[in-house]
C-alpha cells in the first residue's frame, strides 16, 4: 500500500495545509462534534508525521487520516473516564463507515460546502469568522492567524475556542442553509472572504502595505467557494475582483517597499496570467446591467486591467460602473471612488466638488482616503495650501507605514510649492 | 435543543405608543403563541410586568440586601420570554424573528444548557 518514498515534513505541511479543511468537514459530519472532531484531525496528523516519514506516503494519504482519526477518536472517547451520555453514540458514529461515501468527490464538496456556512454564521463575531475560516478550511495554525492579524497567538486561541464553543452551545447549523436564507448567507461568507483580502491588500497598521500570505489565503477561499457553487454568480466576481487586484501586488510596492500609485505603476509587472484567469471570470459573473456587487467590482477592476497605460483608462466607463454600484450598495466610500473616477474623466475641480459634498455630510471624515483625495484635487488644481492642509488630515488617520510616508511627501511637495508661490 | 428568547424592548418608547398600534400588537402576541404552541415548539412563555416593579435581591456575608429596580440600568428593559424547542440556533432565529418585539425592540437567543443528572 504504501509508496517507496519517504515524505519530508514539508511535503506534510503542504498536504495538511490543502487537505485539512476537507478531512475536518468530514470527521465533524461523521463526529457530529466540531472539537472532537479537530481534536482527532490532529492526532491523525501527528501520527502521520512520525509513520510517513518512517514509511513512506500511503497511497490514500486523505482515507489513511480519517481512518486514524477514528480510530484516536474511540481511544480518546474510551480513555475518558467521566461518564457521558453521549459516549457511546460518538463510538458507534465513529465506528460507523459513514465517511467512505458512494459519491466520493461530492460528498467532498458538500462538506466542506457545510464548514464555510457554519465558520460563517451570522451568530458568529466577525473577527472570529475570519479566524475560523483560516483555521479551518486553509489549515492555518493559530500562531499564523495570530500573526497574520498582528494578535497574540494567547488572545487568538482563545478567540477560536470562544467560537467553537458558540457552534456547540448555541446550535449553530452544520449544514448549507435552506434555500429562502441562501442568499443572505452567501453573502456573509463572501463578506469574510474580501474582509481577508482586504487586510492583506492594504494592511490597516505594520510596517509592510500588503500582506500577499492573507490576499493569497482570500483567493484560495474563494476558489473553494466558486468550485463548490458554480453556478453562483457572486462568488466568480469576488474572485476575479481579487485576482485582478492582487496581480499588481508587484509594481504596487518599489524596492524600498514605498507605495507607487496605480497611475505610476509599471504594468509590465502586473501579473498577466492572473489578469487573463480574472478577465476570464470577470465575464462570467454576468452582464454588468443584472451584476452582483462583488460582479460590478469585478467590472471596475476589469477596466484598470485591460488599459495598457494610466492614460489609456476609460475613466468615464468606471464612474459608470461605480454608479451602478452605487445603486447595489450605497456606500459613501463607492460615491467617493465614483468622484475620483469623475475627476479624472472630467477634471479635479468637478471631482473636488463631489468630494467636498460627500465631506460636508460628514460620514467619512475619519476616512483617511477621504482626506488623500481632496488633497490631491487640490494639489491637481495647484491650491497649495488648502492640498497641505488635507494631507495632512489624511496623516493623522492613516494606517499602515508605507501609506504614511507617501502622504508625508506629497505634504513636503505641497508645501515647497506654496513657499514658492509666497 | 431548548432555547429562550428574551424580548427587551425600550419601556419608554412603548408608553408613547398609540393603542390601535398596543392592540395590533397584543393580537401578534396572540396569534404567534398560538402558531408556535400548535407546532409543538412552545415550552413555556409570559410577558413581564415593567421594570419599575423589579426588585434585585443579593445575599453578602449571610445578609440579604434587597434593592429597588433591575440589576442594571439599560436602555431596553427585558419585557417577557419564551421558551422554545428548535432544532438549531437557524430554526430559534426564524422563530425569534416572528416575535412582533422584534421589529422595532430585540429578542436575546440564549441556547438552555444540558445538565447531565
């Protein structure tokens, strides 16, 4: 049964990190138990360390770890000594060849299909869905979360416990929710998904812009999810709209990791595969005219993607687009994009006009991409002054390092302006 | 699974409240009580009297101290409960969601803890 070649550590790491939500999603559906069932994952692993290293890769490696985590699963529930109702059913489902399903793949896919609704759940706290989505269906050690997310591994552990203790304790379903909830429910999964991206895109504090490990964990997500709903809409236009984003994670940083804006990038290190795949599914996720939210993003991304120079955009086609986007989901950040968009096609003092309305209600005015742009509608219309002022607004609310610095010299270029101008 | 359903709503607000509206209102309770006892969800339920006629009662070093009021000061004040058998947290939101509290105060889903004796 088992091959000739020994498996490296690595070769494990990278086989626990692409199996682990899938073997997980079906020990939880055999074990009814979410702890249980992470509790035996984990002792299969750990098993499988020491026996394939020794003996080579069984030529199942998925079926030979859920087999050895029901049989840890027996001897822990055996080993318990406290008396538990449950004990005996837990050994009888474990027992059970409940697992070997007929559909094979499929069965597969609904699982893991289950464990993203459940990690999920609207009941859950949004930072400990994100957690529970890395954890569990990415295989990501709470150490690497905890990382990721710059927390102590102490206080992210705790956030994961917390959470699994809810899906017990309250009755959080382990299933794809009924049809009439579907859409709601879809959408708080593809919520968590962008939230991963977007942290990873543009971190919101740490020394470093983007975060690629967390852009790349959001892109694997939402393949899963486009591989398990296909014939979802929604979910093709989250991923292409990130695939398209994350293929200038190169030229959006220099070599000193300072920010270089998308009117400066040099597009000959944008990722062209990446562009194709997401130019591909872009198409997919529908007409534009009867497009989702995360479809119509797609579409504007779509647009910066296929121009072959910053002059060469179709600024006019993506305020269109932010419009319609608008009309999905009213935001004050969409109308504020739809402004910048407008300023380039039609001029910085219409876009300033736009900006200045949106700042007068008062929504974004801790919003320090509210500030950037004013500022550099006004750096655009040479008011130098009033530019620096804006900057430096836009300092006193911004996040990450590399932000900050780009701020602070676009504030020394206004300013030695103005001194020029007295 | 056993879950109850605390309903809280802001006393103030539902004084001002007209009556055609308190009536409404009363007949939603009626009919919801009804269609969940019949669906053999309901394990118990009662609406509340205000929270002005609460009394909190602690025992500290063998005394009883009894103070006027609720525990705690909040905007909403808890004004009944219902006691619900569901089969998960997504079927005791659904039912959650039909209580006519829910549409303007809110309703705390608390699963009831299992005791093995």
């Amino acid at each position: 049964m088992a091959l000739p070649m020994a498996s490296t550590a690595s070769d494990l790491d990278r086989f626990y990190r692409e199996e682990f939500g899938r073997i997980l999603a079906t020990l939880i559906r055999v074990l009814g138990d979410f702890d249980l069932a992470e509790e035996a994952a984990h002792d299969a692993f750990a098993a499988a360390l020491e026996q394939w290293e020794r003996e080579g890769t069984p030529l199942n490696p998925r079926a030979w770890i859920i087999g050895v985590a029901r049989h840890k699963v027996i001897d822990r529930i055996r080993r318990q000594a406290r008396f538990d109702s449950r004990r005996e059913e837990l050994i009888r489902m474990a027992e059970s060849d409940s697992s070997d399903s007929p559909d094979g793949e499929n069965a597969f896919r609904d699982e893991r299909l289950r464990l993203i609704f459940t990690c999920c759940h609207p009941a859950i706290a949004d930072d400990a869905k994100v957690a529970l989505s890395l954890h569990t269906l990415c295989g990501r050690k709470t150490e690497e979360i905890a990382r990721a997310f710059l927390t102590a591994p102490a206080t992210m552990a705790q956030r994961l416990v917390r959470a699994k203790r809810k899906i017990r304790a309250a009755g959080i379903p382990y299933e794809v929710p009924s049809a009439e909830l579907l859409s709601e429910r879809l959408a708080s999964v593809m919520a968590v998904i962008y939230l991963v991206f977007n942290e990873g895109y543009t971190a919101s504090s740490g020394d470093r812009l983007m975060r690629t490990d967390l852009c790349a964990e959001a892109i694997r997500l939402a393949r899963v999810l486009v591989e398990l709903m296909p014939s979802e809409p929604e979910p093709r236009g989250l991923l292409a709209m990130m695939l398209l984003h994350d293929s200038r994670r190169d030229a959006r940083v220099d070599q000193q990791g300072e920010m270089v804006l998308l009117e400066d990038q040099d597009r000959a290190r944008w990722d062209r595969g990446q562009i194709a795949e997401g130019l591909a599914l872009a198409q997919c996720a529908g007409r534009i005219e009867c497009a989702g939210p995360y479809a119509a993003q797609a579409a504007i991304a779509a647009e910066h993607s296929r121009a072959i120079d910053a002059e060469a955009t179709d600024w006019k086609r993506i305020a269109e687009l932010y419009e319609r986007l608008s009309e999905l989901s009213a935001s004050p950040v969409i109308e504020l994009n739809r402004a910048v968009a407008i300023a380039m096609a039609e001029g910085a003092e219409v876009g300033l006009a736009l900006i200045d309305s949106i700042a007068g209600r008062g929504d974004l005015s801790d919003y320090y991409l509210l500030w950037a742009a004013r500022a550099d509608m006004l750096r655009r219309l040479g008011r130098w002054s009033e530019a620096a002022e804006s900057y430096t607004m836009a300092l006193g609310l911004v996040g990450s390092a590399p932000e900050r610095r780009f701020l602070r010299r676009r504030l020394e270029q206004v300013t030695r302006q103005n001194s020029q101008l007295g | 699974m056993q879950y109850m359903l605390l309903i809280y709503d802001s006393e103030a607000d539902s004084k001002k409240r007209p009556d055609a509206e308190k009536k409404a209102e009363y007949e939603g309770y009626m009919t919801f009580t009804r269609e969940i006892a019949q669906a053999g969800k309901l394990k118990a339920g009662d609406p509340l009297e205000p929270s002005t006629t609460a009394t909190t009662v602690r025992v500290r070093n063998g005394k009883t101290v009894v103070t006027d009021g609720p525990f705690a000061e909040t905007k909403e004040q808890l004004g009944g409960y219902y006691m619900v058998e569901a089969k998960d947290l997504d079927e005791a939101i659904s039912i959650a969601a039909r209580i006519p509290t829910s549409k303007y105060g809110s309703i705390e889903v608390r699963p009831v803890m299992k005791i093995n004796m």
